[in-house]
C-alpha cells in the first residue's frame, strides 16, 4: 500500500455490505451516546447533588476510560477478530446507560460512567480499524480514493453528533432516565443488527496474538509522528470547548451565540465533507491533505488573534470566532479522513486494530495536557491576541511532524494465532 492516491479510474458509488453496516453504526453510536452526553454534566451537578470538582472528575473518568483504553480495544480486535469485541462493546454500552438511569450514588455514576467509557474503548477502534482497512481494499480495487470512504464515516459520526443531543432534549422533559433508556434503546438495536450482520470472520483480516505488537509501535517514529500531529489538531479542535467559549463570552456578554456556532461546524461537515474530499482525492496526496488541513486550523487562530486588539463587541465581534469556526472545520475536513486513511499504510502486519487505537490513546494524552496548559494560558492575564497566537502556532508546528514519504512499517515476527 502506498501513500498515492490513484487518479481517474472507474468508480462504483455503491459500498459493499460491510462498509454500509459499519458506517450506519457510526450513526447509530453517535445518536446513543450523545442523546445522554450533553447532560450529563447537569444531572451530576442537580439530580446526584455533585460538587462541580466532582463532576469534572467523573467527565475526566469517562475520557480516560474511553480514549486511554482505545489502544487495548484495538488489540483485542486484532486478535479476536471484530465481530466478538463490537458485540461486547455494544452490551457493555446498554448496560452502562440502563446502569446510570437508576444510579442515585455517587459510586454507582462512576460505575457507570466508567462501563460507558470502556464500552467505547472496545467497539469504536474495532470499527475504525476495520473501516480503514475496507478502504484501503476499496481503494485498490479502482473504486475510488480511501478518503471517500472515510469521509463518508466522518457525517455519519458528525450526523449522529447533531442528532442525539436533539432526541435527548426531548425525553428530559420526561426525565434523564428515559434519556439514558433511550440511549441503551439504540445499543440493543445497534446489538441485535451486529448479532445477525456482522460476518464472524473479516476475510482478508488475519488474527494475530497480543503480544509482540507495542515494541515494534514504540519504535515505529514515522507512526509516533502522525499521532503528534493528529494529536495537535485534536487540541486545536478542542479549543471549540476551551478558547471559543471565552471569546464569544468576551465578544457577546454571555455564551448564548455558542450553541450557534456549533451547529455550524456540524452543518459544514454533514453538507461540505463529501464535497470537499472529492476535490482533494484526485489532488493531494495524504501527506498534502493533512498538511493543507493543519494550516487553515493555523489560520482560523490567526484570525481571531488579528482582531484581538481592536477588541469589537457584538455581532462584529463575533465575526473572528465565525472564521474561526469556519477555517477550523474545514481543517478538520482535510485533516481527519486524511489521518485514518494514514494509518494503514504506517501499521505493522495484522495489527491494524492496535495501531488505530493507539492514535486515539496517544492523541488522548496530547490533548489532555495541552488541555491544561491551554487553561493556563487563558488565565494568564495575557494581551488577548497571544492566547491565540501560541495556538496558532500548535497545528503549525505539527505540520513540521507529518512523515514525509512512505515506508514500509516495522514488521513482528508473531505470527497469525
């Protein structure tokens, strides 16, 4: 496998079965998990009576146990295979939700938060990898560029997105436990579906044991590298969270243009993503595309730092964090089709699954200390363009990290078990 992107060959427009299933489920898991997610917080801090420390810690929890553990989902995937660790991902979901509907204690939502988390841990880097791989056969067989594929994952995961916090805000006028039945509802859907659509075994999709696969990632720097860099746009798209509040709290007096805000970036996504990687395939090369991504996310700082000084109010003074939205969501277009399309050519021989994980555990841990360092920064009393700027500087700076030509990965000498 290389990193070129092949030019005009014949294309099918209809996915195989598989792709179809697995690019539904990202749907579906998505619509589940964020029809709770948005409210939790408040549930924690009102219904369980929380101290707000508390509740970022039980937030803090379910990332850990979900992005810290991708690396162990995506092992076990390998060497299972993916039908076995997505059905166990999915009942570990349902039981998680129904879990938190009826937790009244303290001890009992961290339970549950951390089953939720460990769910995903498990399902989501089976699901990836084996998308990535589909798309690297789809590719090959002339059909079209892999990005196509992993775009299309993309709004459907960013669909969901939209979706599930709209069903939640309706059944909480019912009560957070009909949100949470609700979400367990979609998992034994999404359970039952996989139970008679998923194949038992992946042909092509060798199983291998599950040792012998960190050495050769550890040494694989090309790999380490995309995982910094992909690490970087992931704590430059968290500042959607961090930073952009702040400004459009500066610029509006109150965070009410957010909500706003973030339904645009969803909007592009779900509308441009296809449009967009279309134009890329032919064009750039995966390299390119990352390194294309990661400057308009410079970009989209650099704009708001610009019109930091002039310090506008209103809807002129929303303007800046608008491009800023803008630039970094079409960043994101560029950048993460691009990122997973990646992988497989870096990832060594039947540890795809592993690989996967590991860009999602290791960008995890960039983003959770850029996170604060990030929080710190904004406290600092700074003039109020060079927050913005040393951003800027962070998806800059990982342009100077993407690998710069393909190789072939770091083999083990395991062999398949």
């Amino acid at each position: 496998m290389t990193l070129a992107v092949p030019r005009a060959k014949p294309q099918r427009t209809q996915l195989p079965p598989l792709l179809k299933l697995l690019i539904g489920t990202q749907l579906a898991f998505n619509i589940g998990f964020f029809a709770v997610l948005p409210f939790l917080a408040e549930h924690l801090g009102g219904a369980v009576g929380m101290a707000g420390w508390a509740v970022g810690f039980v937030l803090g929890l379910r990332t850990f146990s979900q992005q810290g553990l991708f690396l162990v989902g995506g092992a076990l995937a390998d060497r299972y295979g993916i039908r076995p660790v997505v059905l166990a991902g999915c009942a570990l979901r349902v039981a998680g939700f129904g879990w938190l509907g009826y937790a009244g204690e303290p001890w009992s939502v961290i339970a549950a938060v951390l089953l939720i988390g460990f769910a995903a841990a498990l399902f989501s880097p089976a699901v990836e990898s084996e998308v990535a791989r589909q798309a690297v056969v789809w590719e090959e067989s002339g059909a079209g560029p892999r990005t196509r594929v992993l775009a299309l994952f993309t709004v459907a995961g960013q669909a969901g997105a939209f979706l599930g916090p709209l069903l939640g805000a309706l059944l909480l006028s019912v009560d957070f436990r009909a949100v949470c039945l609700a979400g367990a509802g979609i998992f034994v859907l999404v359970l039952a579906g996989h139970v008679l659509l998923l194949p038992q075994r992946v042909p092509g999709r060798e199983r291998v044991r599950l040792r012998g696969g960190i050495g050769p990632l550890l040494r694989n720097r090309r790999f380490l590298a995309l995982c910094c860099a992909y690490g970087a746009y992931l704590l430059a798209y968290n500042q959607l969270y961090l930073a952009l509040p702040a400004e459009v709290e500066r610029a509006a007096g109150s965070q009410g243009p957010l909500a706003w805000l973030f339904a645009l970036s969803s909007l592009l996504v779900v509308t441009a993503q296809l449009p967009v990687t279309r134009w890329v395939g032919g064009r750039l090369t995966l390299r390119r595309s990352m390194a294309a991504g990661l400057a308009l996310i410079a970009g989209g700082f650099a704009v708001v730092a610009a019109a930091a000084p002039a310090g506008a109010t209103g809807v002129s003074g929303l303007l800046p964090a608008t491009g800023f939205v803008v630039l970094l969501t079409l960043g994101q277009m560029l950048v993460a089709p691009a990122a997973r399309a990646w992988v497989p050519d870096l990832a060594g021989e039947g540890r795809l699954g592993l690989y996967t994980g590991a860009l999602s555990s290791v960008s995890g841990l960039i983003v959770l200390a850029g996170s604060a360092a990030t929080g710190a920064l904004l406290d600092a009393g700074l003039p109020p363009a060079v927050p913005w700027l040393v951003l800027a500087a962070v998806p800059a700076v990982a342009l100077t990290l993407l690998p710069c030509r393909p190789s072939a990965p770091p083999t083990s000498t395991d062999q398949p078990g």
